[in-house]
C-alpha cells in the first residue's frame, strides 16, 4: 500500500464512455481516487452509493472522485446508469493502476486465499502527493470520512 507523502503514480485508463482518463489532468486540485473490488457487489455499491450521495460536496469543494476496478468499461456503463454515479469510473482490467497503487493483494474470505483489490481510498492533493490514505476503506463510511477530514 503507497503510503501519506508518497508521490502518486500517474494513472492513464479509460472511463466508463471509452475516453482516456489522466491523474495528470487534475494537477493543481485535491483528487479522490478510490479502488474497490467489482461492480454491483454489495459493499462497492454501498461505497459508490455513498459516494454518489456526497457528490455534491465533493464537487463545491472542487474535488473530482474517482473509482477504479478491474470491470470493464461496459460493466461500469451499467454500473453507474443502475445507481446513477455521477463520478468518474476507471476500467483497470489489466491492473495497471491497480498494481501501481499496491492494492493487489492476498486476501483470506472463509478460510480461502485468493488475490484481489483491496478497499482503498487515496487522497490525493493539488502537487501530486498522496495527502491521506483510507486502507480497507469502510464502504458505508468512507465518502463522509474523506468529507470530515478535507473539512476539519
């Protein structure tokens, strides 16, 4: 996991419509950029829900959200016209961004080890810097924590 004070890997994947997303194209603001396991999963929507629901916020304060998994853009088209997600949503299916930003890792659900993305939220701010990191990030709690924070 990248840790605070880090600088952040440069992420250049494709949004849910096929246009080319840059990390770099939000340099001189604060980014949320979120990694979650899989679309239309009980948590990740819960967390994108929540996400959604502070939406408007996060855009007052000029801040873009963020969210990366390794589904497809056609699954995160579906994903975001189902719980109408007005944020941006990277594909990573060849986990680039997802291994650059350490969340590929061994994880253990009913005594079975497998890979997989874990639940991670970055802060990132307006030089590039990885200002705060959220690991095994709360999927009910994490946008209004993000919130709390950026305003405290």
């Amino acid at each position: 996991m990248l840790e605070q004070g880090t600088k952040a890997p440069e992420i250049v994947l494709n949004d849910k419509d096929g246009n080319e997303v840059k990390l770099s194209d939000f340099n001189g603001q604060r980014v949320v950029v979120y990694f979650y396991p899989r679309d239309n999963t009980p948590g990740c929507t819960r967390q994108a829900c929540a996400f959604r629901d502070e939406f408007e916020e996060y855009k007052a304060l000029g801040i873009p959200v963020i969210g990366i998994s390794k589904d497809s853009e056609a699954s995160h088209q579906k994903f975001a016209t189902k719980n109408e997600l007005p944020f941006i949503l990277l594909a990573d299916p060849e986990l680039k961004a997802i291994k650059d930003y350490d969340v590929w890792q061994e994880k253990k659900m009913y005594g079975k080890v497998s890979m997989g993305v874990v639940r991670t939220t970055y802060l990132i701010d307006d030089e590039g810097i990885i200002e705060k990191v959220w690991k095994k990030a709360k999927p009910d709690t994490n946008a209004k924590g993000i919130l709390e924070y950026i305003n405290s």
